[in-house]
C-alpha cells in the first residue's frame, strides 16, 4: 500500500509538469490540486476534454481574411513575429524533460487569441488543449519576451531625421509648428484586486488600470507607461513616468528644435507640454480658437488608442487575471504588436472601432503654470490663430 501511495504522489507531481515541459505549475489552485490527488486516493481523475489539433490542423486550413480576423495580425505578420520569438532566450524550443514543449507558433498563437477575443481563459485552454494554469503561463511569457526584446525596437522616441519628418507631418497635416506628438491616457478594465481594490475604482465606476501613451502624426507609439490604478490623476501619473523624468532632466536632447507635445488640460502645462486655456468664461477669441486647434488636434491619438482596442479587444473588456502586476507587461506587450502592424499591414482602419468612446477627461491641472512655459504657449498660438 505504501508503494502504491508513493506511486500516487509521484504520478501526481508529473502532472504537475507545465504543458511545454519548461516550468513546474506554480499556482496555488495546482498545489491544492497535488493535496487533493492524494487524499482522495481512491478516486480515479478524469482526464480533461479538450480539442485537439485546433492550432496544428484547424488554423492552417484558415483563409488569411479569417486567420486575420481570428488572431488580429495578418498570417505574415504572425509567421514574423513567430519567427522574431523563436529568438529570445525567454521562449522555450527544447525538449528538456517532460512533455514536448509547445511550438512557438502556437505559444503566440494562443497569446494573440487572448488579446483579440473576449474570452476567460479556461475557454482559451480548451480550444488550444492545454491547461489553464499553462495558458497563463504561455501569454506572460510570450509578452515579456516581446517586451524585453522588441519593444525598444518598436516603441521608440523619435530622434534625428524621425523628429523633424514628424514636426513637418503635424504642420502640414495640423498646423501646429515643431510638434512632436499627443499624450493621453486610457483606461484598461480589469478584475476587481484582492488588495486594495477601492483604489482602481476610476471616476466612470469600474476597476482599471490606467494606461498613459504618446503617438506621433502616423498613429504609432513613441512612449507608453502602464503601472498606476484608474483612480490616480492623470497629472500624477505623468509626473511618475520616465517620460516625465527624461524630459525634465534632459529636454533637449528629448525635444530638439523647441518642439513639444500636447495634451489636454489634466496635463501640467510645461514648455514641452503644451496644454489649452482653461475656460473660466473670459477666454478671448484666440483662446478659444487655440483650445479647439488642440482639441481637434488631440483626435489622433484618440484613434490610435481605438485601433489599439480594436485589434486587441481584451483591452476594452476584462482583464480577468488574478495579479495586477502582470497586467501592465500584457498592455505593452499589445503596444509592441500594435506599432509592428501599423509599420507592416494594409487596412489598419479595419479594426478602428466605430463604436469606441473618447475617454473625456474631466480632470483640470493641480499644478501651477509656470511663466516660461505660459510665454511659449502664448508664441505658438499667434502663429497658429
């Protein structure tokens, strides 16, 4: 009996083993799982149904219309991306010990599956035959290894011949001289934390984390920071981004030429922010002006930040996942697919939701203007009214 026990336990830590063969489950809800597979000893565990050759022999035979609108990259892009994972060291693609590992294919198939679909995850292990604990697994590796390995490559902060084919675009295209770009923020629903849950409690009443993004005239991302809770003001989370920080310290180097970004008014106003007027009622008619200039100005990021939740539409639904602090890595990672499909596929607007809602930002600046900044502000708006 005592063999047959250890018999048990053993059999049990093997099922243990991660799906890809590379990891050892961490979960509590494994651990229980373990505890539970000895004591009821004498029950014989089902296997889980699940389908079988979804990604191996279902996808292939898609067409690209329906592989696109399925995994929201085209088949190219997907075999590029798969091909730019196979070179990271965080992507398992030997066969160590246990179970085959899952194909790096399939790895980025099952990841952009979550991104794209509103779907929990215990679907998710289903349709691609692994479990639950895997798949989670899976998605935070894929995306770390993008984020550590591609987002400097992708998510840059334009320099030398990009900063001035930018601020030429924006004048040309807006009218606003040496204009670099547009910051706003957004909300990401999530699953209500364990921990202090009141504070991501934002002014529309839901859970979320906030999710502060600068893009220039062509609608890519040059800066994205994803870390404070939906209740924060957007000021704050400003002034705790390393964008805030470089600019300050460095804003030469970050704005060359006297250039700038805009934003709207929740923004400090800064000689490198410029922010519009606050409407006490006693605007003149230059104010006034100035302040829609930005407003319609301001579009442009509004719409990438919709093509961002409209190709990964796991962004503007639910975040199911159980720890927060996995949730900002996921966010960016979708911001490093987001600007590799703006810079290599046709038809973006297709995935540009009609029906997405420009966040209004209601918030006012808490912080003092400062002169030099109130001055620069004050030039660029007689050369644009």
């Amino acid at each position: 009996m005592a063999g047959i026990r250890r018999l048990a336990i053993f059999n049990a830590f093997l099922d243990l083993v991660d799906d890809d063969g590379y990891q050892l489950a961490e979960s509590i809800d494994d651990g229980i799982f373990l505890l539970m597979s000895v004591s009821n000893k004498n029950k014989e565990r089902q296997p889980a149904v699940r389908i079988i050759g979804y990604a191996e022999q279902v996808v292939p035979s898609y067409t690209d219309s329906v592989f696109r609108s399925h995994f929201r990259l085209s088949r190219q892009s997907a075999e590029t991306v798969t091909r730019l994972l196979g070179a990271c060291p965080g992507i398992p693609t030997v066969h160590r010990r246990g179970r085959p590992p899952v194909s790096v294919e399939k790895q980025l198939l099952l990841t952009l599956w979550v991104l794209g679909n509103p779907e929990c995850l215990r679907s998710v292990s289903d349709r691609f035959n692994v479990t639950k604990s895997s798949v989670y697994r899976i998605v935070r590796r894929v995306c770390s290894a993008l984020v550590d390995n591609c987002a400097k490559t992708f998510i840059r902060w334009p320099q030398g011949e990009r900063a001035v084919e930018i601020m030429q675009k924006f004048e040309q295209n807006n009218g606003l001289p040496r204009c670099l770009g547009i910051v706003d923020g957004t909300h990401i629903p999530i699953k209500a934390p364990r921990v202090h849950p009141e504070q991501y409690v934002n002014r529309k009443k839901f859970h979320s984390l906030q999710l502060q993004a600068v893009c220039d005239c062509d609608r890519l991302f040059t800066d994205v920071y994803c870390a404070f809770p939906g209740s924060v003001h957007d000021a704050r989370v400003l002034r705790n981004s390393p964008l805030y920080k470089a600019s300050e310290n460095h804003e030469s180097d970050m704005f060359p030429g006297d250039s700038y970004i805009i934003g709207d008014r929740a923004y400090p106003l800064k000689t490198w922010l410029i922010t519009g007027f606050k409407d006490n009622g006693r605007l003149s008619r230059e104010q006034n002006r100035f302040n829609f200039i930005l407003s319609s100005k301001r579009i442009k990021v509004e719409h990438t930040i919709g093509l961002l939740k409209g190709r990964f539409r796991k962004l503007k639904v639910f975040m199911d996942l159980d720890l927060v602090e996995d949730i900002p890595l996921i966010v960016i990672a979708a911001c490093v697919l987001h600007n590799f499909c703006m810079l290599n596929e046709d038809d973006v607007d297709d995935f540009l939701d009609p029906q997405h809602e420009n966040e209004i930002n209601d918030f006012e600046n808490i912080f003092g203007d400062p002169e030099e900044a109130v001055q620069k502000r004050a030039e660029i708006m007689e050369m644009v009214c």
